[in-house]
C-alpha cells in the first residue's frame, strides 16, 4: 500500500487493471488492423490504389506480393547499379500493370505469376556464368513485355 492503492490477498489491484487494459487496448488495436500488410507498400498510406487495397485486405494476395518483394531485394542486391536501376524500373512498370488490374484479383494474380516467372528467369541468368549480362538485360526487356500482355489478357 506504499502508491496509496488497495490491496486484497496480497494483490495490487490498480496495477492488476492498468495490465488488463493494456492488454485489451492491445488486442483491440489488433483486430482494428487490416486484416493482411503487404510488405512492398504501405497499407495505411492515405492514396493507394484499388488493386492495393485489395491486395492489403486479401491474404493470399499480401503474401504473394510478400514473396515476390523479397526475391526481388535479393536479386537487387546482388547487382551493380546499372541492373539494380534497371530491375528497380521493370518492378516499377510491373507495380504499374498491378495497378491497372483495379480490384480484379484474377488479372493481379496474372501479374504476379509474370512476375514470378520473371524472378526465376533472372535467378538462372545471375546462377550461369558466362554473358550473365546480357542474358539478364533480356530477360528483363522480355519480361516487361510479357507483364504488360498478361495484365491486358487478364483486364475485363
């Protein structure tokens, strides 16, 4: 009884209720939360479009787009500056045709299939040896094409 609270069986209730609201403030923090957070944008950024915030509140989307962000930054950081700025571009113009898709989740998940499939292409460039430069210039200018058809084959 040293802070001026009661105590009974030896428990410090003022303490015991600020613990408890603690807790009850944090799980209703977590349930106020969208319900997935992709990790390539902000969920809670004030303009974000609609196939954003459709990827935001679909799981398997976030975690899609979770997935292909992080094979990305770690193609990225294997490059020098010139493909690091050049895989930053194309992920720019794929980021792009995503965000035509609007709230088709079909035509997003096109997207990143490409995308997917783009990734691996540009796995096996940077894993052969020889002409891996101009194998990866390729792949990317290949691949930019290809987002954009299948973006456009998937739009209604």
């Amino acid at each position: 009884m040293r802070d001026g609270s009661r105590q009974v069986n030896g428990r410090n209730w003022k303490r015991t209720w600020r613990l408890a609201s603690a807790a009850i403030a944090v799980g209703l923090a977590t349930l106020a939360a969208p319900a997935a957070g992709a990790a390539s944008f902000d969920c809670n950024a004030r303009e974000i479009s609609e196939a954003r915030l459709l990827i935001c509140g679909d799981i398997e989307l976030s975690r899609t787009d979770d997935r292909v962000a992080r094979r990305l930054r770690g193609l990225e950081k294997r490059q020098g500056l010139g493909l690091y700025l050049s895989l930053r571009y194309w992920n720019a113009r794929a980021n792009d045709a995503r965000d035509e898709c609007l709230r088709d989740r079909a035509c997003i998940l096109a997207v990143y299939r490409a995308q997917s499939l783009a990734l691996d292409r540009l796995q096996a460039c940077l894993d052969s040896g020889a002409r891996r430069r101009s194998c990866l210039r390729a792949a990317l200018t290949n691949e930019e094409t290809a987002a954009k058809n299948s973006a456009g084959r998937a739009a209604p």
